[in-house]
C-alpha cells in the first residue's frame, strides 16, 4: 500500500511566463510523498495560482487507503471551513445591492433570532455573526449540527440556550453555529436557500461546474476521496461527517480545480472573467481585521509560524509571514482537512485538500510559501524549515502530552469506588435547555446513553469512579466523554454533565456545555 500512496496523480498544469518560479516540481513531487507517508495520508490535492493564472493542479496518492484510485485535480473533498469565506462573499453581493449591511442587526431579518444575553440579541450584527465575536465559547452548539438531525433553523433557535463566557465583543472564540445563523439571513434576504444563491450567484459564475453543497452530491460522485483517521494508532476509513444543516459553516465539496477559480477570483478584488461577484469595496471589507486574535508560542518545532499580527476578517484568517500579509484559513472535518492561503501582494494563492486530519496541509503549504516567497531550495539553510518534520515533532509532542495526562488520570482513579446507586436508577430520560432530550436505559445489564436527534451517540457507559461514567460511543470516530452524575440530599440524581476523555479532542465535542436534569416521568 506504502508505493501506492508514494505517486503522483493526474495533474493539470498550465504553461505560464512564472510557471518555474519558485517550484521545483520533482523537488516538491519528492517532497509531497514524504509529507504524505510522514503524516499519514492516503492522499491530497494541490493548485497553486499566480499573476491570474493557474500554475498547476496536481493529485497526489490514492483516494482511499488500500485502493488504487488516484487523486488528481478533480477529486471531491470536503472543504469544511474553507466555506465561510464562500458565505461572507454571499453576505457582500448582498451588501453591495443595498439588501443589507454588515452592521445591520441580526433581529432586521430575523426577527425570532436570540443569544442568552438580551443586550447581545439586541446589538448583534450580520458583522458579529462572522467574526467569532459573540461571548460564546470555543465551538459553543457544535452539538446541536454534528451528526444530528436537527434542521438549520432549529439550530438557529437553539442557540439561544447556550451561556457566555465572555462579554460580548471583548475575545475571540471560534464558532460555526452564528456561521448558520448568517446563513439563515442569506436565505431570508434573497428569498431562496443558501445553497441555491451561493450556487448561483457564485459557482455558476466563476464555472466551478463540479463543486456542490451537499453530502449528497459529495457520495454520488464516482472521484470522492474517503475521509480518513488514525484509530487506535491504525489509519483507517472513518465515517463522513454529513454536515448539509451546518453548510453555511462548513458544507461545500469542490476539488482543487475549481478551487483555482476561486483562488483566481479573491485575488483580482472579486473580478472574474465577464463580471464581478462583489466590489472593490467589498473585497477590502473582507480582508479587513475584525476582531484580534491571541498570539501564543508554538510548539517549539514550529516556531518560525509566531506572527507579528493576527486578526480574523470576514471569513479569513489574517497574519503575516515573511513580511507578507497572509489571507488564510483552514478546514477540518472527520478524516478531511484543507488549507488556502492567499498572499495578495504577491498575486499568489495555495490550496491544499487531503483525506486526512494530519497537519499535511499547513506542512505543504508553508513549503510552498517559502518557494515562493525566497526560502525554497535555493535559500541558505539555514533560513529553510523542513515543514513535513516540524509538524510530525509538533504533532507527537501533543501526543506525548495528551498520553502524560491520560496516565495521570488514571492513575488517580479511585478503581475500587463504586456508584452511589443501583444502575437502573441512573436509568431515566434527561433533559438539556441547549441540546434537547436525552435517554439512559439498562441493556442487557450495561447502562446505554442516546442523544435524541443525534443517532450517532449511543454509548455503552462504562463505570470509572464513584458517580461518573465513561460513554464509549457505537459510532466510530466520535470522542468518548465522561458522564458526571450529582445526586441530591434525598439520594435522587440531580443532573449529569460532561466531558471529553481525551484533553486533544476537537473542540466540537463541547459536551462541557451540556447539563442534562431528570425529566419527571
């Protein structure tokens, strides 16, 4: 399987007066196969666009692991988050017909909408809503959309359930649910659905011809790669994450011949051949700072990624690299990943899709970035980083980390406790103002949580110490939590909360923002 990963796929690349510029394309080949066995990927898509132009397209690896079809230009990722910046564009064409501004009240087109704080309800802005701003928490009602059956209306309403953590407009926190919420105000302004105006007013002009909106058209096509994750230090095949009530967030399936069109496009200000998706104007209002973002130390191996500045725009990430303002943003979903980077002064844009959850897109990114930008091959040595060895040390540092604190925890289990009450008096349906209901029955003589709309969570609960319980989920790939139960004077259960096990898991495991209480029978 190993030698089939190691080629190149198909490839689609354009002459163009800088084609050679900065990349030597065996060097980099070379590089990429040891990028994809160091970290872990079956496989990954590459474009790189300059000067208006696509400098190439290129596959890399196979589709899906032990299989031979290969990557090329055309296979569908999902993108995840790198459809915000597709959901602020829709939001500017808006602005620019005079149907809205980005300072508009949210409650002007939708007037149900409401956050916990009635002050932030009253003073939230079609601006908050994309700028991570709010006083919501990291991925605050991540579980709300992830693998449930919750429509993006109903989502919308929900939110209103989840608390601060912080004053409105005073840090920031990344969420996806207030991108749903923006999505929701597409709708109602042009009177049709998100994905039908952003289809329209966006793909179809810019002839992105193979990129949907939908898992549907992601499972229907015959050049889809299969998201994949280490599992129990196995990589395998994870299920999709199907994310059609989250797509304003994170929906969109392209590849990355499409995705040079975009590219193209973001970096000419809006312009396209025969039009314009947004003005000038618009253009500068989404690459503007909007909220400041906190600069932390990497990891010692990656410490030549600390900024001078970083800001979040209008769907875009900001900060500089090797004195250039850089346009970025990332994407993560189960077993998928991409990165684009645009360096506006440069005319240059990067993007890289891979079917894994490795860091190989930002390692063959920043490579690219330094051919670019004078610290490719030809550059002393030591002003080169070799990215794919920075993020594997990086990535087993937090590993080594997260296992430290696995051991510890364990370690500090009291094994001999045992719950306070029999087990089918934890048995009981249950109820959280955010989330909704949830269910814990006796089975077989185990306890079996079951998240109502979310038929991916069912989870045998495991005893760990005294009244808290660890859930190992059915579903493959989703993160085990411990359940906290509290018990009151008289013996009964007050509430459960809960928590993710492993201190690495990904934020949209906000299980800490639950609190489910007994429903009276």
């Amino acid at each position: 399987m190993k030698a089939a990963v190691l080629g190149a796929g198909l490839a689609l690349i354009l002459p163009a007066r800088s084609s050679t510029q900065g990349v030597r394309h065996k060097d980099f080949d070379a590089y990429v196969a040891r990028g994809l066995e160091a970290l872990r990927t079956p496989g990954a898509a590459i474009a790189v666009v300059k000067d208006g132009r696509v400098m190439f397209a290129k596959g890399y690896g196979v589709r899906a692991r032990g299989d031979t079809g290969r990557v090329d230009a055309h296979t569908l990722f999902q993108i995840a988050s790198n459809t915000k910046a597709f959901t602020t564009a829709a939001l500017a064409i808006l602005a620019d017909e005079g149907k809205l501004s980005w300072d508009d009240p949210v409650t002007k087109f939708l007037p149900g909408f409401a956050l916990y704080d009635p002050y932030v309800t009253r003073e939230l802005t079609v601006r908050d809503l994309v700028t991570h701003r709010s006083g919501l928490g990291l991925g605050a009602g991540d579980l709300l959309w992830f693998h449930s059956n919750y429509s993006r209306a109903e989502i919308a309403y929900r939110i209103r359930f989840a608390k601060p953590v912080s004053s409105f407009r005073s840090a920031y926190a990344y969420d996806n649910v207030l991108y749903i919420v923006a999505g929701e105000i597409v709708a109602a302004v042009a009177g049709t659905t998100w994905d039908d105006f952003v289809t329209r007013r966006i793909l179809t002009p810019l002839g992105m011809s193979e990129t949907g909106t939908t898992i549907a058209y992601f499972t229907s096509s015959r050049n889809a790669a299969a998201p994949h994750a280490v599992e129990r230090g196995t990589l395998q095949i994870v299920p999709i994450d199907s994310v059609d009530n989250t797509a304003p967030a994170g929906g969109i399936v392209s590849n990355v011949a499409d995705l040079a069109k975009w590219l193209i496009c973001r970096l000419d200000s809006g312009r396209y051949t025969g039009g314009r998706l947004f003005s000038e104007r618009q253009a500068r209002e989404m690459w503007s700072g909007q909220t400041i973002l906190p600069i932390a130390d990497p990891e010692p191996p990656l410490a030549a990624l600390r900024p001078d500045f970083a800001e979040y725009g209008l769907g875009w990430r900001l900060r500089d690299y090797r004195g250039r303002k850089i346009v970025t943003h990332t994407g993560g979903l189960a077993g998928m990943s991409s990165q684009i980077t645009l360096v506006p002064a440069e005319k240059l844009g990067i993007v890289v899709l891979a079917n894994s959850e490795s860091d190989l897109m930002a390692a063959l990114s920043y490579r690219l970035l330094d051919d670019f930008l004078g610290a490719g091959p030809s550059a002393p040595r030591g002003s080169r980083t070799d990215w794919v060895a920075a993020f594997v040390r990086a990535a087993q540092l937090d590993r080594t980390q997260a296992d430290s604190t696995v051991r510890a925890n364990r370690a500090a289990r009291d094994s001999l406790s045992k719950p306070s009450l029999p087990q089918e008096r934890y048995a009981g349906r249950y109820h959280d103002e955010l989330y909704g209901d949830a269910a814990i029955t006796l089975e077989d003589g185990r306890l079996v949580l079951r998240f109502s709309r979310s038929p991916a969570f069912v989870g045998d609960l495991e005893h760990w110490q005294y009244d808290t319980f660890i859930a190992r989920w059915r579903t493959a790939h989703l993160e085990d939590a411990y359940v906290a139960f509290s018990l009151n004077p008289d013996g009964s259960i007050d509430r459960f909360r809960m928590t993710a096990v492993s201190p690495v898991a990904d934020f949209s495991f906000d299980y800490q923002d639950l609190e489910f209480r007994p429903l009276k029978p």
